[in-house]
C-alpha cells in the first residue's frame, strides 16, 4: 500500500509541471483516469488531504493547486512572554477569541532588524477594555489600547517592549502554536500592508522586501490572505500591490 501511495505521488509530479497550477477538476480527473475509477466525491476529498499531508501538492487558493515547492507552513517561537499572557487570558475568560503576536517576527523577513518589540493582542472588542485593565493588574508595562498615531510616535516607539491591546477582527487566519493562539502568516502580511501606526518601521521598501521573503520561504494560501484582507477592507488594494510589486499572477488573486 505504502508503494502505491509513492506511485500516485511519483506519477503527479510528472503529470503536472513544476510551479503550474492546476484546478481541482483538473487533478480530480488525472487520479479517476490513473488510479480510482468513478471516483466518488468523499474519496476525492480524503485523497486530497493525503496529498497535502504528505506535502505533494499545496493549496493556493480555492480550488487552485500547484505541486509541492518544499516550501514550510510558519509557525512562529513562542516566547515565555506570549505564552504567559496567553493563559492569564484562558484562565481570566471563559471560551476567549484573541489572537497575540510580535513584531520581531517580521525581523526573519526584513533586511532592517527593528529593536523595539511591540506585542500585539487581539481579543473581541467587548473585552479590550477588561484585557487592558487584566494585563496592567498583572504588572505588565507599556500597556496601550489601540494607540493613536501621536501616542504611538510619542511613547510606543520609545519603549523597549510595548503591549498593545486591540479587536480581534472576526474570522482572522489564526492556528495554535504550544497552546497559544497565534496569526497564519496570510494574516501578519495583511496586517502590516493595513497598518498607518504601529508597524511603520516595516513600511515602505521594506514592505516589499517582507512580502517577498514570505513568499519565497513559506506556503502561503492566497484566498485566505485575500478574504481577509477583504474584512479589512483593504482587498483592492493589496491585490494592486501582489500584482505590480510581489508579481503575483493577476488570476490566482481573484
């Protein structure tokens, strides 16, 4: 069984050329031919998970598939700050959405390493308030409510390590990383592209140099990035971005 597996694997990526993409049709067609006659629906779907499992080929859109570049899923470190301030909320909050993350993880991506941290919490706008006065309760410094600009120039960037407390936008690309609810990757991206305030040591030209670092390095789903950038309402314009500066194809975005 294990061979045939590796046949199924070795006959896709002869079937379908490096770095094309291909639709779901498409590779449902090429394994009912080669391998599963009248191949059934749920079937499909399980093959499918296989396939990615094994990280033969890679999801980039719905619906759109491409062969497998190697390339890795991020999954960021968690330091001891992250993980405390994650369970002072699970224990606090009963079933809390949030989401933390920090800016030095952009650090992997951008040629300029900034110095100053700024831990970004995310929870539902009905709790920022109690998630501000939870964190300052448990001693924990630099602590801001989403910052105006003036704020952020004047204090935020002049602090080694701030805390900024904000809404969680609902349905962000999120996964868990050691029990910590933490952004996908499509999510950082949209963030910093939105971003006027907090993050502005990453703008310009180096931006761009972030961008294509994350795509070059990790699997990158582009309808999660764009369905989310959509809640943000920033869909059109980081599409015009992808497509002039990132030089993704103009038909995978939409």
């Amino acid at each position: 069984m294990r061979n045939y597996k590796k046949n199924i694997i070795k006959k896709i990526g002869e079937y379908f050329s490096s770095g094309q993409t291909f639709t779901r049709k498409e590779l449902y067609d090429f394994l009912e031919l080669n391998f599963f006659p009248n191949l059934k629906e749920t079937t499909f779907r399980w093959r499918i998970f296989e396939l990615k499992k094994t990280n033969t080929i890679v999801s980039i859109k719905r619906g759109i598939f491409k062969l497998s570049e190697n390339k890795k899923l991020f999954v960021p470190s968690i330091n001891n700050k992250l993980s405390k301030i994650s369970n002072l909320l699970q224990k606090n909050f009963n079933s809390i959405s949030y989401c933390l993350w920090s800016s030095n993880w952009l650090n992997e991506f951008s040629r300029h390493q900034a110095t100053n941290e700024i831990v970004i919490v995310e929870v539902e706008k009905e709790l920022v308030n109690s998630v501000f006065n939870l964190l300052n309760d448990n001693n924990y410094k630099n602590v801001y409510i989403e910052p105006d600009k003036f704020v952020t120039e004047t204090y935020v960037s002049e602090n080694q390590t701030s805390i900024i407390v904000k809404s969680l936008t609902t349905k962000s690309p999120i996964q868990f990383v050691a029990n910590v609810a933490v952004p996908k990757l499509e999510k950082i991206l949209v963030d910093l592209f939105s971003d006027n305030k907090y993050l502005i040591a990453y703008k310009g030209y180096e931006q761009k140099i972030i961008f294509e670092n994350a795509f070059d390095k990790y699997q990158l789903n582009l309808s999660s990035l764009i369905n989310y950038s959509r809640r943000r309402k920033k869909d059109k314009l980081i599409t015009e971005f992808l497509i002039t500066e990132i030089n993704i194809d103009e038909e995978l975005l939409k």
